[in-house]
C-alpha cells in the first residue's frame, strides 16, 4: 500500500487466534487497519498487543458473530471509527466432536451451524450494507471455507455440511455484489499449523477408517495467501483458491 494512499479497512472475525491472528498481523503489516473482531477481549487486545509495532493499526472490538445486534454493533463501530470497510475476512468457526451420525445431538448441530453459517451471513450482510452504501462504494468478502467443502472427514457432518453451505455464500455474494463492486471469494485451507491442528501430528481418522498423523503447513502462508487476495483491486477476483499441505491426504482416494 503506497503511503500516499489512505489505509484500508479491515474486519476479521474469529481473530483471537490461530488463523485469524496470523492474517490480522499480516494485513496489518501491508499497512491495513485491522478491526479484530472476536468472543474473547483478552486474547483480541493480546493479538493487538503482539502487533503493536506493525505499520498499520489492530482495533479490537468484542463481538459474538451469532449474535444479530453484536454483528451490527461491530460493523456501525467500524465506520464510525475507521469511516469504512474495505475487507471483510469471514474466519471465525467452529467444529464439534466426530461422531457416528446417528448419535450427533441437535444441539451440537445447531450450534456448528451457528458460527460457521448463520455467522457469516450476519458478517456478509452487514459488510454488504456497509460497503455498498460508502463513498468510493465496493469492497471484498473472504470467506474462510475448508478442504471439508470439497471432501468430508470422518464423522463429521455439522462441520462438512457448514463448509458446503460457505461455497453457496460466497458464490452468492458474488454475483449480487457484482452491481454494487463487491467482490466476493473462498479460501479452502487444509491443516495451517495452529493450537486447534495440533491432534494432527499424533494422528487423526482416515477415510479407510485407519488414524494416522497428517503433515502441516506454516499459518503464515495462509496468511500470504489472504493478503494476496484482499491486495487485488475490485476489478479483479480469486472466486477460490485451496492453500494446503503439500503432502497431506487430500487429492487421491481415500
């Protein structure tokens, strides 16, 4: 970002940690304006507070994305300390214990589907709102789909069928922010090297019902990856990009 140019303006939710953290610390190091957005002050203002010698500037502001009026609360306290929004990363998540499907409890269904899905089409809607109506008008949507939108792990039906339901989002978003310079798309992310991948390098079930560890990628490159994406300018679009260690067992049969 030149530095005669006004710094841009970021959402990121689930920006507590792992992902999240390690994308909010890159787009602020392009010289973004970040709003950390997250269910946790303390780990927000720790994320803040590890990026404090960054060029640009990390805001964090609680906010529960479940929640309709803490969704809107979060994006009017955007504009009304920042006066815009340009980049809305949709990353926070959830997943549930794997379980046989005939034994997963409604409440742990409704609960994966609250965060991943309902979630992020509260984000989505406000950043929509936002960014349609702002002067010069347009920005972009990332949302934070998974590998498990393309293929299922074991056991896990809440969590798949949220990441399924995350590419019918996106793909939505972007052909109705086509009119309003919205633009919209996915990055599918397999086993990036944070505290929540961790059980991977002991082992995790297989498709062939075997358990056998899986390699992981630095979460940094993750990060290079969104910020490669939310870099472009309006004109341009990734609808999807799958970032991905190498050698894990995702393209073959299982």
């Amino acid at each position: 970002m030149s530095s005669s140019e006004a710094p841009k303006v970021a959402v990121v939710t689930g920006a507590g940690s792992g992902i999240g953290a390690a994308v909010a610390h890159a787009l602020a190091g392009d010289g973004w304006v970040v709003v950390l957005a997250g269910r946790r002050p303390d780990a927000l203002a720790s994320v803040a507070q590890q990026g404090a010698g960054l060029p640009g500037v990390l805001d964090p502001v609680p906010a529960d994305v479940t929640d309709e009026a803490s969704v809107r609360a979060l994006f009017d306290r955007a504009v009304e300390r920042h006066r815009r929004v340009d980049l809305l990363f949709n990353n926070a998540g959830t997943g549930a214990p794997a379980r046989d499907l005939d034994t997963v409890p409604l409440a742990e269904w409704d609960a994966v589907v609250a965060v991943n899905l309902t979630g992020a089409f509260l984000c989505t809607r406000e950043a929509f709102r936002v960014m349609r109506h702002q002067r010069p008008r347009g920005g972009r949507i990332i949302n934070n789909g998974s590998i498990s939108a393309h293929v299922p792990r074991p056991g896990s039906v809440a969590y798949t069928a949220t990441k399924h339901a995350i590419t019918g989002l996106t793909k939505s978003t972007s052909l109705d922010g086509r009119a309003h310079d919205i633009a919209c798309g996915q990055i599918d992310i397999g086993n990036a090297a944070t505290d929540l991948t961790e059980p991977m390098a002991a082992g995790v079930p297989q498709a062939d019902g075997s358990v056998r560890p899986e390699p992981r990628m630095d979460v940094a490159d993750v990060a290079r990856a969104v910020c490669y994406m939310a870099g472009l300018p309006l004109d341009a679009n990734v609808a999807t990009m799958t970032v991905m260690a190498t050698r894990m067992p995702f393209v073959g049969r299982g």
